[in-house]
C-alpha cells in the first residue's frame, strides 16, 4: 500500500466529512504524511505538513495493518508502534475512519 492509496482510501472514507470536526496528521516518517482536516466542509485529505490538532507517528506498514483489521490501534500504541502527540480525543474518534 502506497501513500497515493492511503491518501485516496481516506479520501473516499471521509467524504465531505468525518463527522468529528478537528484536523489529524498522520506521520508515516520517511514515507510521508497524510493530513485529514475535518475543520471545514467538505473535508480535505492531503499529504501537506500542516498544524493539526493531532498528529499520530506510526509506519505506513503498521497503518495498513490497524486499516486492514489485522492490528488493533490499541495494541499498537501499548507496543509504542504509535506515538500519539496532541489532543489524543481526536485520535479516539479515528475508529469509524479506520475500522
């Protein structure tokens, strides 16, 4: 899964909105980002470092596993495959997005 197909499964996810109004940047280090900014209507989905209310840090692999259901985003977090750095409420709204 590359990060043009990430992008565009959230793209397609989310619509004209996530329904949880604030913004999350995903952070997949050297293999870039994707920032979902569910502050405006309809929502954008991108890959443009920009401020975000949440921003998770995790491999673009771990992210296809948690996307797939073959992770759980809990399990990952207790085994630090993600760092979380923000408002970790909206990290907790991600289920519907992501499940």
């Amino acid at each position: 899964m590359s990060l043009q197909s990430v992008t565009e499964e959230l793209q397609r996810r989310i619509g004209s909105g996530g329904g949880f109004g604030r913004s999350v940047k995903f952070d997949f280090g050297t293999d870039g980002l994707v920032r979902i900014d569910d502050t405006i209507s309809p929502a954008v989905v991108d890959n443009i470092d920009g401020l975000s209310d949440c921003t998770i840090h995790l491999s673009l692999h771990d992210f296809k596993e948690i996307a797939n259901g073959k992770q759980t985003p809990t399990m990952s977090f207790m085994m630090g495959k993600i760092k979380i750095n923000g408002d970790m409420s909206v990290a907790l709204q991600l289920g519907s997005i992501l499940g």
